[in-house]
C-alpha cells in the first residue's frame, strides 16, 4: 500500500489547483500488515516539516508580489538582487527567498539619494513564530532548559531550529517583562485610607505562602549561590487558585509584591485576607508590611497537628464502630485538604482531600 500526500495550492473562491502542486510525501506499507500501524513520529515530523516549508513559501510569494510596487505612486519599483530570510518556526527552519528593491524616485531627494527598500526584513522584525517562543517559554517553565528543548526536539520538527541557550534567553526576557509590568502595577496600587473599617474579603479566602532554597550544583567552589524563592497560593470563593512567587532579596519591595497580587485579584484598600504560612522571617515582615494581607498570620505545620490529633483519637476510639470510624476519617482528611487546597481543588477530587503536597510547602 502506498499513500500520496500532496500539497495544492487554490485561491480564495475557486476549487482548482495550480500547476506547482508538488507531492510532500510517499508513505509505503506491507499489504496486510499491521506491523507499522499509522505514521511514526519520523515520518510525522518530516511531513510537518515539508508541510510548513510549502505553506510559508506560497504565503510569501503571495505577499511579495503586492509589496513590488510605490506605495505613493504606484510605480514599479526596480529588482536589485535577493537575499535568504531564515525563519524558524514550530515545524522546522524555513528558509524564503527575500528580493530587495530600489527605492522610488519620487522618494528620492537631495539628502537621501537612492536607497535600498528590503520588504520582508521589515515585515518580519522578529525571525521567530509567536507559537514557538510559546513553546519554548511554557516548557522550559516546567522543565531545565535542556530537558524542554530535547522534549520539543523529540515531538516537533526542530532539528536545528532552537537552543537551550535560545529557551533559556527567551525566559529570562519573559522574566524581566513580568517583573517590569508588576513593578508599573506597583507604581499605580491605590493609597490605603486611613480610619476605615476593615472588613474580610469576600473574593479571597486565604493566601497560602512557603519558600523553598534552590541550591546551586557549583556552589561548593564558588562558583554559585543558592536562591530563595518564595511561593504562594490564593484561594478564591467563587473561581480556581492562583500562583505568584518572586526571589526573597531580589525585588525592592516583598510587601508591595503581596499588594499587587491581591490587588490584581479584587482586593479592595478596606479588606484583608488571612495568610497561612509558618512564621518565616523573611515572610513575615511581609506581612506586616502588606496593606492588604492584615489577617491572622496561621501556621499551617499546627493547623495539620490538629488534624493528625483528631484522626488519631478516632482511630483510638472503642466506641465508635468500624463503619462509623471510616466515615469520620474521610470527613477529617477531606476537611484537612479543603484547608489547604481550597473549595475548588477539594471539589474537583470528591472524598479525596488530601494534598500530595509537603504539610509544610507550598
């Protein structure tokens, strides 16, 4: 069995073909044979390759052929020799042709004499698909540099098309353009009002908080430091949590850190959120300093003691039955979790309340 894929260009409004329709692929199987059941991930990455390189080419021959004349007075502008324009996307390095051009004569004065005009330079600034820097970004998030690119490598056609060093580079510019835009929100936080009543937050149940020491691998020659990062988790009434974390001694302000994160998520100047996290130091000044988490700071090492008290003293009761004493165990564990993940998350795993998380992280 042999199967055919072929690429055919049509026009907006008609059903027929051009004559450049080229074949992407021939796919062969054994008559018969389940051996090779559907594409392989080889032959899958090679046809989206092939795939894209057609489509990209067609898209920019069709996009060039409209960009050959004056924008002023429609004159045809004069052919001065072509260039490559690599671009890489999520299936592979596409290489286009890119004409330059003479400028048009009516652009042309005294102090700017002939010029050069290259169309596709200036309308692909940026040599990368947003898809593929999405990617890049969502998987080195999640993984090492390294790991997220041979990942990617594996699944996508991008041989040579990306770096750990190109994953690496594109988070930490992704890094600085969050801390820019939450240090703008900062700047335009309201001021609190003085003398008002404060009342809880409907919005926001509890503000869950841990740090956690990222040791270095070259740190024992000096070569490194360990970072501290603290993470934290709000847990809303009416909607899933959310995450913020930031490097403890790496932003100017902690508390005003906290502020915007419960100001971006509805919280008002005239409400506070109670937080739960042990009684770190670095934490705690925080919240002191915070104008918007002003509840109870909770330890939640304790507030899970209390939990493992009562299961035990049911679980030593002589006078509850077995039914009864199974019963109460699911209620006290799910009650555990409800404490720490949340009404949304608890709800989400019905009679399965437990976290899989440290008692004491985040």
């Amino acid at each position: 069995m042999r199967l055919i894929i072929e690429a055919r260009l049509v026009d907006e409004g008609s059903d027929t073909g051009h004559d450049d329709d080229a074949a992407l692929a021939v796919i062969e199987r054994p008559d018969g044979s389940l051996a090779d059941l559907g594409l392989t991930l080889a032959e899958g990455r090679s046809l989206l390759a092939k795939v894209q390189a057609e489509l990209v080419s067609k898209q920019v021959k069709r996009w060039f052929s409209g960009q050959t004349h004056c924008q002023c007075c429609g004159a045809t502008l004069r052919h001065k020799d072509s260039r490559s324009t690599v671009m890489r996307t999520v299936y592979g390095k596409v290489t286009v042709h890119s004409p330059r051009l003479w400028s048009c004569a009516c652009q042309r004065t005294a102090r700017t004499p002939r010029c050069v005009v290259h169309p596709l330079s200036k309308a692909l600034t940026n040599r990368a698909t947003p898809e593929l820097e999405y990617l890049q970004a969502k998987w080195a998030s999640h993984l090492p540099c390294r790991q997220a690119t041979a990942l990617l490598k594996e699944v996508l056609p991008l041989d040579k098309g990306i770096s750990f060093s190109g994953a690496r580079d594109r988070i930490r510019a992704i890094g600085k353009q969050l801390d820019a835009d939450i240090e703008d929100d900062i700047a335009k936080l309201p001021q609190p009002v003085a003398d008002v009543q404060i009342r809880e937050s409907s919005h926001v149940a509890t503000v869950s908080v841990d740090s956690a020491w990222l040791r270095h691998c070259d740190s024992v020659r000096g070569l490194g430091r360990h970072v501290n990062l603290v993470a934290g988790r709000a847990t809303f009434t009416d909607s899933p949590p959310k995450f913020y974390a930031y490097v403890h001694r790496e932003v100017p302000s902690a508390a005003a850190r906290l502020d915007q994160f419960l100001h971006r998520n509805d919280v008002a100047t005239d409400e506070r959120v109670t937080v739960i996290s042990d009684d770190a130091g670095e934490f705690a000044k925080t919240v002191q300093g915070s104008q918007l988490a002003r509840g109870r700071l909770l330890d939640w090492f304790h507030i899970a003691m209390k939990f493992n008290a009562a299961q035990r003293s049911v679980f030593g009761s002589k006078v509850i039955d077995s039914l009864e004493r199974e019963s109460i165990e699911t209620e006290i564990t799910h009650a555990k979790g409800l404490a720490w993940q949340g009404p949304q998350s608890v709800g989400a795993h019905q009679g399965i309340g437990h976290s899989t998380a440290d008692e004491d992280g985040v």
